[in-house]
C-alpha cells in the first residue's frame, strides 16, 4: 500500500530529510519515504495510520494533508 502526502511549509533539502526521517519512525512504514521538495509531496509504503504521518509531520513544524491511498 502506496501513501501520498501534501507537506507545506518545505524550503530546502534539510527539510526534506527532517520529513522524510519523521514519517519513517511512524510504525508500518517498511520504506524509506520519497519526499519531493520541487512537487511538496511525500509517498509513503506500507501499512501506516495515515493520522499518525499526518501527526509526525506537523511535529516536525511542516503543514500535511493527505491526498490519496492506493
């Protein structure tokens, strides 16, 4: 299962790495996530609660919504 996220609030590549560390800590992640700076996008594998990345995102400081599951 494939996860896509809007994250706002993205300006360089250390924030990329700071979103893209939060939502692998998230239980049911088993990839490491693809986060695009240029698109302010994050996809997602795996089986997670999609609150729970929406919630380690914004503790990270960074706005997120999530767009679709697949």
């Amino acid at each position: 299962m494939k996860t896509r996220l809007r994250i706002e609030g993205m300006s360089c590549g250390h924030c990329t790495q700071a979103v893209s560390s939060a939502l692998a800590a998230v239980p049911g992640v088993t990839a490491v996530p693809v986060v695009d700076l240029a698109r302010g996008e994050a996809l997602v594998e795996g089986n997670p609660d999609p609150q729970a990345l929406l919630a380690a995102v914004r503790a990270e400081g960074y706005e997120a919504e999530l767009l679709d599951e697949a």
